[in-house]
C-alpha cells in the first residue's frame, strides 16, 4: 500500500516538472529571423519591339519622253547616280527637225500673208475715204487681215512647240538619285511617257516594314521608331510612321508600314536591310526578382515587411508578366513598401524577421 502511494506521488512530481519545463521552453521567444528585402518602386513597363525591313526611297519616279521616237543611246544603267539635269537617253530627232522646218516654213508663208493683207486694208481704207468704194469693202479687207493676224501668231506658236519638241530628244534627269530600274534600250521605238529610266531620290528615305494587324492596332501613329542596319546595329537613326497600307496584303495578310528617317546615315543605302524597334505603350508595374513570388490560396503573393514591428504580411498580387528573371507586377504592392526576396517558402505570415546586412 506504501508503495503505490509512493509510487503515484513521484508521478505526479514528475507530471509537475514536465508541465514546468514546457511552459519554460513555450515562454522564449523566437528569435526574428534574418530576411533580404528590396524596397518596391515604380517602373514604365514598355515591350520593346522589333521587326526587320529594307531601306527605300520616299521618291520614286518613272522617267520618259514627251514625245515618241526611236531611241538612239541610253547612257545610264541601273545603279548610276545622277543628278538633276544629267543626260539619261537620246531618241531620233530627225522627225522633229523635220517638223521645226515645216513649222518655220508656215511662220514665213503666214507673215508675208498678214504683210499683203495688212497692205490690201490701208488701200481700202485710202479708197473709201475717197468715195470710191463702199464700207463693205473695208470691213471685208479688215476680216482678211485678221485672219492672216490669226493664221500666223498659230504659226508661230507651232514653230516654238516644234522647236520644244526638238529640246525634248534629250532625256534628263528631273532628280538627283539613283536610277533602279530600265525599261527601254536602244534602238527600241518609245511612246511619250513610257518609262525609259526610274530613279529613286537618294535625298529622304523610308524604312519599309510589313507588320501584322495586332501590331498596327497596339501601336500610335507618331510612335518613334528606332532603325539599326542588320549588319551593323552600331549605324542606326531614329524615324516616325508617316504611311500605314490602308489593307492588308493578299497573300501575307499583313500592313505595309513607311518609317521617315529622320538624318539616315550613308551607310543606310537604298535596299539595305534594317531592324525597326519600338516601345509599345505600357503600364506602371513593380519589378521584383522571381524568387520573391510565394502562394496565397494558389494565387501569386509576396511577403511585405512591416517596418514598425518587423511582421510579415502574405498579400496577393497581379502579375504582368514574367521576364527571364524577374516578375512584373501591377497590382498587390505599394511602392516603398519592403518585400522579401529570399527564402520566402520557409515563412509564413504573421512571423517576426530582421534584415540581414545584404538587405536594400
């Protein structure tokens, strides 16, 4: 009987001492862990895109003669420069010499025909003041002679059409560029207007983009675009959208875009090959790096630091989009507000950190 009231006495000075020893080790505190952080701030969010074109002119002129002829030399090829004024072609100019001759021939007989009516009105005029004859004399030698007036100022603008004509066997160049294309070569009979040479104005130059729909509707019309040569980024310029293809072409579905560039580098010849890039319109977003992303309810959250007593706080946040290291994030944090960017799947909310000296 002794025994068992021994017995359960000493049980229950143990039973005491455990319940002590736990309230003992429950009482200390959990020393705060050390956490590295980074104070949230804004950043303009902008997608930078790229898209690779050529460099055209923005003049581009089909050149010919005014009048037909068979063509006698052609002395430029594709790829020569020319200047304003520069010969480009000769045609026959036999025919039109031939029609300078008639022309000045008709000035001649027409002029020596105003001369002879001009004499026959003064002597009907002479003779009527006399009473000799009648006043339907006069008026009809007055006709005459306005007809002949007439007869011979058409003459005379015929000798100067002929005499252009003539000016016209020579083919020049109206700009100065570099001529891209033939369409006519010697000995070939042309018609006014049919394009002999095309030169393209080296003076102002687009880049030429064609562009999907979702880039025309995500994009304004004075966006800046900057240009780099594909084979040298190193050259490069800036320019502005100053065309856009009102549809879209029938085999690639896409837009044809014409960047002005404004002060294009020489190295930028025509025909080049270039890369346009743009900053597409963004949104303010939070850039933090990925390791800070943790979970609250399946759904994307981050620790905030209180400053006042070191507690964490799990807050959901909207993610923008991700980057290859970092994750965007538009909504759930404030800026100036200390996130967590370390070790954030051994904390949990509520719980006491410090920062540790590597913190920002």
């Amino acid at each position: 009987m002794m025994r068992c009231v021994f017995a359960r006495g000493l049980s229950a000075v143990l039973l005491v001492c455990l319940l002590a020893a736990c309230e003992e080790k429950t009482a200390t505190p959990e020393p705060p862990r050390p956490v590295r952080t980074i104070v949230a701030a804004h950043v303009d969010d902008r997608l930078t895109m790229t898209q690779t074109g050529t460099v055209t002119p923005r003049l581009e002129t089909d050149v010919g003669f005014q009048v037909s002829g068979r063509l006698l030399r052609r002395v430029v090829d594709v790829g020569t420069r020319v200047a304003k004024g520069d010969l480009i072609a000769s045609i026959d100019p036999s025919d039109i010499a031939n029609e300078v001759k008639a022309a000045e021939a008709d000035v001649t007989s027409s002029a020596a025909a105003q001369t002879i009516a001009q004499s026959n009105l003064e002597r009907q005029r002479w003779l009527f003041d006399r009473q000799i004859v009648a006043k339907v004399s006069v008026e009809a030698a007055e006709s005459d002679w306005k007809a002949a007036v007439a007869k011979h100022d058409a003459a005379t603008a015929a000798l100067a059409s002929a005499r252009n004509k003539l000016g016209y066997a020579d083919l020049t160049a109206t700009m100065s560029g570099v001529v891209t294309a033939v369409g006519a070569n010697a000995g070939q009979v042309v018609g006014a207007g049919q394009m002999v040479v095309r030169v393209a104005s080296d003076a102002e130059k687009d880049a030429t983009f064609d562009v999907a729909e979702s880039v025309i509707n995500s994009i304004p019309p004075d966006i800046e675009v900057r240009v780099s040569l594909l084979s040298d980024p190193s050259v490069s310029t800036t320019g502005r959208v100053r065309e856009i293809s009102p549809a879209a072409d029938d085999a690639t579905r896409s837009y044809r875009i014409k960047v002005g560039l404004i002060d294009a580098p020489e190295a930028m010849s025509l025909g080049a090959t270039v890369t346009g890039a743009i900053a597409a319109p963004g949104v303010a977003v939070i850039t933090l790096p990925g390791a800070a992303i943790s979970a609250a309810d399946g759904k994307p959250a981050v620790f905030v630091v209180d400053a006042a007593t070191g507690q964490l706080t799990l807050k959901p946040v909207t993610v923008e989009r991700y980057s290859e290291k970092d994750v965007l994030i538009s909504a759930g944090v404030n800026a100036g507000e200390r996130v967590v960017v370390a070790g954030v799947s051994k904390l949990r909310p509520g719980q006491t950190v410090s920062l540790d000296e590597s913190a920002q």
